[in-house]
C-alpha cells in the first residue's frame, strides 16, 4: 500500500537535521556550560564532523547490503538508543570545575564515543534518505515536495538550536544543576526520536525498486567504480583551485561559528557577553536560524537571475563582511537585547545569502560523468572545510581574547576574496 508523502517526508527530514544540531550544535554550548575549555571543546566537537567527511567512503554499501528502508530505521533506532545513553551517563562535574572552566576532558570520553556512534549513524541516515526519498517517489512528486523536505529540515534546525537550547536553559536555571538539566534535555530528544521512528516503522512506505543492489562482483565492484569516480574527480580541470574554494571559501565562518554561542555564554568579565542560556537559544537559535533561511532563499532567488559568476563577489562579501558585527560586539559588549540579537541575525543572514554560490559551485563542479558520485565527495570537502578550522578555533580565542579573535576571523575574509577571485566558471551557468 503507498503511503501518502505528506505522511512520512516532513517527519523523515525533521529526523534527519536533529541528531546533526546535536552532535555539532548544542554539544558546544553543553560542553562549554559543564566546563569543558575552549581549546578542549572546540576540538572534540569538530572532530563530529569528520563522518560527514568520510561518508562518501561508505556509500556504495548502503546500496548493495540491505534496503534504504531498512538503514533508514536501523539508524534511527541506534540515535534513540545513543540520545538515551548520553542523558543517563552525562557526567556531574562539580560547581567549582564548572565555574573554573576546568573539566577535564577524559571526564566526557563516554559521552564522545556516543555522539560519535550518533555522528555515523546520523551521516549513513542520510545516505540511506535521500536515496529512498528518489526511489518512493515519482519524479513529479520529488520536484513538488523538494521544498518541504528542506523546509522541515530548517524547522529541526530551530527545533534543535532553539527550542531544545532554550529547555536546558530554563532547566538550568530552575533545578540550579547544569549536568543535570542537560541529562533531562537530552533524555526529552531520546523520547522524541523514539516516537519518531516508532511513527517511521508503520508510517514509512516500502517501495518495489527498494532493494538491495545486484552486483556480480559485489563489494569488490562497487569499490572499483568508486576507485574510477575518485580518479576522475581529480583529473577534472582546475582541480586545484576548486578544492581550495571548496576548503577556505567559508574559513572566516567556520572560525566564527565555532566560538559564537560560547562569545555569547561566557560572562562579560571574560569578555563575552553574559547571555543566560535559554537567551542564546532564542537569539541564535531562533532569530538567527531564521536569518539564516531568509538568506538563504533570497540567496537562491538573486543566483537564478544574476547566473554564478556575476552572484560571485556579492555573495561572497555578504559571507565576509557581517563578520565585523562581532568584532562590535566584543569591543563594546552591549546589554541591549534587541542590538545583540540584530547583529546574530545580520551575520547569520550574509552568510545564508553568501552560501548560495558555495553551494551552486559544488553542482557546477560536479557536472559530468559521474555527477552524483563527485557531488558526494564535493560535500565531503565541505563538511571538512568546517573542521578543520574548527578544531583550532578554541586555541586560538584563548591565545587572542574574543575581540582579537574576531579581528583575526575578519583577516580570514582576505582568504575568501583570494579564492573567490581565482575561480573561474561559465558566465551564463545558473541563469533562469
């Protein structure tokens, strides 16, 4: 029996975007309100990241062992259970360490290796959805739901940044126990997953042409034809400079987005701006994520009529240069809500708007052959062009201080503009 889309599409998408905020989101506001150091912290959560990277390695096998179907609540099964085993095992630093920002790391080990088994399995849920969402629908049906696949996914985005954040925030508040509040939280996502995939395992369709993959040579065959598309995604021309927009076009963001909640966390005499957590779950989880959207729509409407060359350098000063309203609100550090949530949003819509062209270049680059399988690994760059940076963020904001962090992040933008001026594409790619 087909199930109705509208049945399985939004919930399926909301499921796929909550265990990613998560792991890379949220577990960088608890981890720096349980203590964790900057350096330490900032670290351990880019390091979640790297299944994203590397997912592209074991995406064949997603197709020839089992069904999409099958992934999809396999998958789904072991983030309940992971969301589940994080809120019971969540250490309980003491106040002081808390206070001290002194929480060794090895008190967290437990809690790592579940968010990274939450990372893989969230990365393989991704695989396996997109491919069954082709293979459920008819094509007419994929053009028609394509927007609310992506618009429920923004709603897990705000689900995740906002709403989750602003529920530790109050708990925190309310019980005086940070560890504490977030086991709660954490124990309301692992009850929330678990009636989602409850809800999948009757509501998601089981279409015909969702099987395992036949192959005469089977793994070894898959193997060799990702051998060929990795082989050629090198040989395409200008190889080397498309990795290195792929990899620095967004570093000033990816420092940023690294030290933004904890810039707003830390208490103004360490020169952040004393935020309470449920406020930062309101500013950026909210109002920023929906910045973010808007931007990202405007964004999408500006490529289609200027094309991706002539959308190139506006978009890409729109990445950079809200930038500076951080360097602002270190040096000055206001208190006035209304300014602090107004330069979130100006930062987190330039970088919606300045994100179009990153993510129309991977589908301009990606044309060819084996367009599917060089998107894949295109996206693999980009998650690996948010760690890498990442992980040193924290390192460098103790060295500098947060308003010299900033300034160093606006140095990066010198970065983008150096990549950006290097690429070369068709004038009229990505006009209506």
């Amino acid at each position: 029996m087909n199930k109705n889309p509208w049945w399985w599409i939004p919930t399926l998408y909301f499921a796929e975007g909550i265990p990613y905020f998560i792991v890379n989101n949220i577990s960088v506001i608890m981890f720096n309100n349980m203590g964790m150091s900057k350096g330490d912290m900032a670290m351990y959560t880019s390091m979640l990241y790297l299944p994203w990277v590397i997912k592209p390695l074991w995406s064949p096998f997603v197709d020839i062992i089992k069904t999409k179907r099958w992934w999809i609540m396999a998958m789904q099964v072991i983030m309940s259970v992971a969301f589940a085993a994080v809120a019971f095992s969540l250490p309980h630093p003491s106040p002081e360490a808390i206070a001290e920002g002194g929480t060794p790391v090895s008190l967290f080990i437990i809690t790592l290796i579940l968010f990274w088994i939450t990372a893989f399995a969230s990365a393989t849920h991704d695989i396996a959805a997109d491919g069954f969402y082709m293979l459920a629908l008819k094509p007419k049906d994929q053009s028609l739901f394509v927007g609310i696949r992506s618009t429920f996914y923004r709603l897990s985005s705000i689900f995740g940044q906002g709403v989750l954040v602003v529920i530790a925030g109050l708990l925190e508040k309310n019980l005086g126990d940070v560890p504490k509040a977030w086991s709660v939280t954490l124990l309301v996502s692992a009850v929330m997953f678990a009636l989602i995939t409850l809800w999948h395992t009757f509501n998601l369709p089981k279409p015909e042409s969702d099987h395992a993959r036949k192959s005469g040579n089977g793994a070894g065959e898959i193997m060799r034809e990702f051998g060929r598309t990795f082989v050629t995604f090198f040989q395409k021309k200008h190889v080397w400079i498309a990795l290195a927009f792929m990899l620095l076009y967004r570093l000033p963001e990816a420092f940023l987005v690294k030290m933004m909640n904890p810039f707003l966390l830390d208490p103004v005499q360490q020169g952040g701006l004393g935020l309470s957590t449920e406020t930062v779950g309101i500013v950026y989880g909210t109002v920023g994520v929906a910045a973010l959207t808007v931007g990202g729509i405007l964004g999408g409407i500006a490529a289609s009529r200027w094309g991706l060359k002539k959308s190139l350098w506006p978009m890409a000063m729109a990445l950079t240069l809200p930038c500076l309203s951080f360097v602002f609100l270190a040096a000055f550090q206001p208190q006035n809500l209304v300014l602090v949530s107004s330069c979130v949003a100006l930062d987190q819509f330039g970088y919606g708007f300045g994100f179009t062209a990153y993510m129309l270049y991977l589908i301009y680059y990606s044309d060819g052959e084996y367009k599917t399988a060089h998107y894949s690994l295109c996206t693999a760059f980009m998650a690996l062009s948010m760690m890498i940076p990442g992980m040193v963020a924290g390192y460098v904001q103790e060295g500098l201080g947060y308003t010299d962090f900033f300034i160093f992040v606006m140095v990066c933008c010198l970065v983008t503009v150096a990549v950006t001026a290097m690429l070369k594409v068709d004038p009229e790619y990505g006009k209506k």
